[in-house]
C-alpha cells in the first residue's frame, strides 16, 4: 500500500472568549477558556486517516502536550516520527470578542526545531512508491522537499501559512501544489483562475496545480488535464478545518484511484460536511460518511 509521509505542525490552541481585546496595560478577565488540538499538519494527518490512507506523521511535541500525539493515533495515524521534546509545543494564543473577531498570537515551538539530520532520517524510510505531505508551518520545508524528491517521493505541498520565503523553495521539485485563492495570488501575481493556471504552466511545467476558491468549489489543473469541480451547498456553521480536510480526503483518493478528477469531487464533499460542523479535526468526516450519504447535504 502506497504510504504518505506527513512532515507537518503539531499545535495547542488556546482560545479565550472576551468582551474586547485586551489593551496594552490592561489585565483582562475571559469570559471561556477552551484548549484544541491544531496545526494544519496534525488536521491533514487526521484528514488522510479517516479517509483510509496508510498515514505517517513526522514532527515534534512538547513532552506536557503528548496527548495530541495520542489524538492522531487513535485516528490511525502512525506516529513513530514524532518526537516528544524538553520544551513547549506549537501553540496559538487566540483572543475571541464579542462580535467573532479574533486577535492571534502564533508560536512555532516544536514546530521549528525540525532539522537536516531529523528530515534524512526520517525519508531514509520511504522511497519512490509513497508520497510526501508537507506544509509551511514547520521548519527546514526546503531540505524535506529535496530529500524526499531525492528519494524519489511524491511531492505534494501546501504552502500554508504562505510567506515570502515561499518563493525561494524549491518548488520545481514539486509533483501537487495545493493553494487557496490568496496563497495563488501571492505566487503569481494573479486573482482569475484561467490567469493562474497559465501563469504556474509557464512556470512549472510538469506538476500539478489543485486550486481551492471556497465557495466557488475548486479546481485541478495539469499539463494533461483542467476541470473544476463545484461547490456543494451547505449551511456553513465553520468552515476552521475545511481547507485541511479538502487536502487530506483528495490525497487520499488520488492515491486509491488514480483519478484526479473523482479525488477533486471526494474532497469537495468531505469539504461541504466539514464547514457544517463546529471545530477543526473535530469536525472532519470519516469516508464511511461520505460513501453512506447519498444526497447532497
């Protein structure tokens, strides 16, 4: 069974419910305290499980928060490659008022002490029939890509958060990028779809562009291949999660089928049941949902 290789962020968020955001001076009382299980590495590593990929998470934990570790092998996950450590993890302090807005602090932690020796360690145990997973939430993003391409890895990437040094990867190297509207914009200049697709051809002959606009549904765009894929219409309660779970359930079923354009419609509609619900990897689907719903949601 082809195997991914999720190198990828393993965060604590904590959230706290106040009446307004707390001002330089003030010491402020909240109204709710909640702590989640977070980072886009640990949602898409939770994402491919309940899509039924054969998974394998690589990163690094604080030794006090060791039960997200525990959260992602319940899921499925495999997770031999991730290391507890002496010091905190990726953690996000989110202040929430009244009105919804948020004010977030980001700590990478854990996350950015990911490094050469760890990265050819790690791909040391993969080769050219598996695929790599990765995002910009961790550090040493470079170095994991040429690695894993140098052992004739898959490369799919995510590069969310997207930041300027994005445009110094090596993203020749890449197989599937995957981006949102906004991280395209950043990388082409562009905001039309028709614009981005020819500007990344140009660019990156050979790999293949997935392509996420919301509510717009997404699209797949190779050198062989362009097609979009609507939208389902649901009722949106939140859609925190939703761009983790496209990415998990398409990969997945890319890997199961073969069939690009089947894997844009699986992750559209594992999508559309994630923003129905409240919550991040809390809120995304099993592939036992997807194959029992026979109508639209």
């Amino acid at each position: 069974m082809k195997r991914v290789l999720n190198f990828g962020s393993i965060n604590v968020d904590h959230v706290y419910t106040v009446e307004h955001f707390v001002r330089p001076g003030e010491t402020l009382s909240c109204q709710q305290y909640r702590r989640f299980a977070g980072g886009k590495g640990l949602n898409q590593s939770i994402a491919l499980a309940r899509a039924g990929a054969s998974i394998y998470h690589a990163g690094k934990v604080g030794a006090a928060d060791t039960w997200l570790k525990t959260l992602m092998e319940d899921q499925g996950v495999d997770t031999r490659f991730v290391e507890s450590i002496n010091g905190p993890s990726g953690h996000a302090i989110i202040q929430v008022n009244v009105t919804g807005e948020n004010a977030i602090v980001i700590v990478g932690g854990a996350n950015q002490l990911i490094g050469e020796a760890d990265v050819l360690r790690i791909v040391a145990e993969f080769g050219p029939d598996d695929y790599l997973l990765v995002q910009n939430e961790v550090s040493a993003v470079p170095q994991i890509i040429i690695s894993a391409k140098e052992k004739g890895l898959t490369i799919v990437f995510n590069p969310a958060p997207m930041s300027p040094q994005v445009l110094n990867y090596p993203l020749d190297l890449v197989d599937i990028l995957v981006i949102n509207e906004t991280e395209a914009h950043s990388l082409t200049g562009e905001s039309e779809a028709e614009k981005i697709y020819e500007i990344f051809s140009h660019r990156y002959p050979h790999a293949a562009l997935v392509l996420t606009m919301g509510h717009k549904g997404a699209g797949y765009f190779s050198p062989q291949v362009l097609f979009h894929q609507p939208a389902e219409k649901v009722h949106v309660v939140d859609s925190t999660g939703a761009g983790d779970t496209f990415i998990g359930f398409f990969l997945a079923e890319l890997i199961r089928t073969n069939d690009p354009k089947a894997a844009l419609a699986y992750a559209t509609r594992a999508a559309a049941i994630c923003v129905t619900r409240h919550g991040a990897a809390d809120s995304i689907p099993s592939r036992g949902e997807l194959e029992a719903a026979q109508q639209p949601f």
